[in-house]
C-alpha cells in the first residue's frame, strides 16, 4: 500500500468515528446535567452517612466531630429513640407477607386475565380502583371499618390490608406485562408431550416467568417496607418502622435518626441486590 493509499484511508478512518475529533459540546452539557442530577440526589443521603459516624459530642449539622459507632449502638437501646428494634422487624415481617400474598394473587389475577370472561373490565378497575384513592383517607377508612366491626386494628391485620390495596394492583399491572409477552406455544408442547395443568404450570409457566415474579416480589416488599400513610391509621398501638421514624422526628435531635436512615438504606440495597442477582441468575441459567 503506498503512502497516500495509507492518508487517505487514515481520512476516512477518522471521518467514520466522530470522536477522534473530540466529543461534541452538547454531550458535554447533558454529562454535566446527568452529574448535577446524581450530586442532587445522592449528596443529602452521603450527608447523613457521614453525619451518622460522629461520636457522642456529634450534632445534626457539619462540621463532623469525632468518629465512632456510638449513635448506631443507641439506636437499639431504647432509651431515646424508641422502639425501632421492634419496628423493624415488624416493618420486614409484614412486608415479607405482604410479598408472598402479592406474588400468588398476582400470579393467579395474570393467569385469570388471559381468557376473557363476562365482567373482566369491571373486575379489573376494582382492583386498580385502589390506586387513585389517597392512601392516607384509604387508611383512615380501613381503620374505621376495623372499629366499627369491633375488631382492633394491628399491624399484623388492618395495616396488612391495607399495605395490600397498595401493593396488589402494582403487582397485577407488572404481571399482566410479563404475561404479555409469554407464547402459548411453550404450553401447547407441553400438553401434547402428556403434562397435566399443574405440570404446565409448576415446570413451564413459573420457571420462564420467574425474572418477572422476582421483580413482582422487589415491587411488593419495597412498596410495603417504606409505607407511611396506609399505615397511620391502621397499625395499631405497635409502629412499623416508618410510623416509628416519624416519631423519633417528633422527639429525637440527635443523630441517631442518621444512623437509623445509614441502617434501612444497607438493608434496601441488600434485598434489592439478593433480588437482582436471583434475576441475573436465572437468566444465566436460562441461557445455558
């Protein structure tokens, strides 16, 4: 190949990739945006994990004094901030439950809905009817209904009724758009290969659509564990820990509330990472 052959194809090298000549001003502008965004957002929550580590002389505002555990160790005591041992673990108990009855009707609502029947749309809008009614007056009217009937609301009871109203139509929503997508044809081979329904449906029809009944799951727990307005009214004498958060911004100045905020982001991002990695695992395995 001869020097200007060597030039000219250098040319259109550099001609067919923009970016040997530098990225555009505009990328450069939406980059800064997208990092302003990400400073917004993610800057208050950095604050309160710094803030969290102080030792015992430590207040609610910079600059930091000290460093130490102390404020995570009395976040546990009881002795200023309340009861949030046991609000957490009622908050994961109930959205533990919440998420297992979300999965099953869910999974049951999207298999019903693939046949039309007489009355389906009038189902249908009852279930996500919940959604557009405030969840605060939604609590209020489900603790009424508890008195009136004589019953005493609790966390365990009323709150998960409510938690529900808010976390079944979601849940319906996702699996109609994950059945969506599912080819009958995978079900009509196992038929004719002699599997009965409940074979179809335990060794077919739950193992393709599993990604999207782990991410039934993440919807509901989440929805559930940070849940404030459907549980007011409705939770009893005993706080979920949202309700019990609330409290402490009542009575507690110290920073312990930033420790309690460090403690509930880890256990999020623990769950939400389990649940991505089932996610990633399952579609590894599907590939193989």
């Amino acid at each position: 190949m001869s020097t200007e052959t060597a030039a000219a194809a250098a040319r259109r090298v550099r001609t067919l990739n923009p970016d040997d000549k530098g990225r555009p001003w505009t990328f450069w502008v939406l980059a800064g945006l997208f990092a302003l965004y990400v400073l917004a957002l993610y800057g208050p929550m950095l604050c309160i994990y710094v803030l969290s580590l102080q030792d015992i002389r430590g207040g609610l505002v910079f600059p930091m004094k000290g460093f130490s555990l102390h404020w995570f160790t009395e976040l546990f005591t009881q002795v200023r901030t309340g009861d949030v041992k046991g609000g957490f673990e009622r908050s994961i108990v109930l959205a533990v439950i919440v998420t297992v009855i979300t999965v099953v009707g869910s999974f049951l609502a999207g298999l019903g809905f693939r046949e039309r029947f007489r009355g389906d749309g009038v189902v249908f809008y009852l279930m996500i009817g919940s959604l557009v009614v405030p969840g605060l007056v939604l609590g209020i009217g489900i603790g009424l209904l508890f008195q009136y009937l004589g019953i005493e609301a609790a966390w365990y009871s009323s709150a998960l009724g409510a938690h529900l109203s808010w976390t079944l139509p979601f849940g319906v929503l996702v699996m109609f758009a994950v059945l969506s997508r599912f080819d009958h044809a995978w079900e009509e081979a196992a038929r004719d290969l002699g599997a009965s329904r409940w074979q179809i449906i335990r060794l077919v029809v739950v193992p393709i659509l599993a990604p999207g009944i782990v991410a039934v799951a993440l919807f509901g727990f989440t929805l559930s564990y940070d849940e404030f307005s459907r549980s007011l009214q409705t939770s009893g004498s005993l706080n979920t820990l949202p309700l019990e958060i609330w409290s402490m911004t009542l009575n507690v100045t110290s920073p312990s509330l930033y420790a309690l905020g460090t403690v509930t982001t880890i256990a999020s991002f623990l769950i939400i990472g389990s649940c991505l990695g089932v996610i990633a695992w399952m579609q590894r395995r599907r590939a193989r």
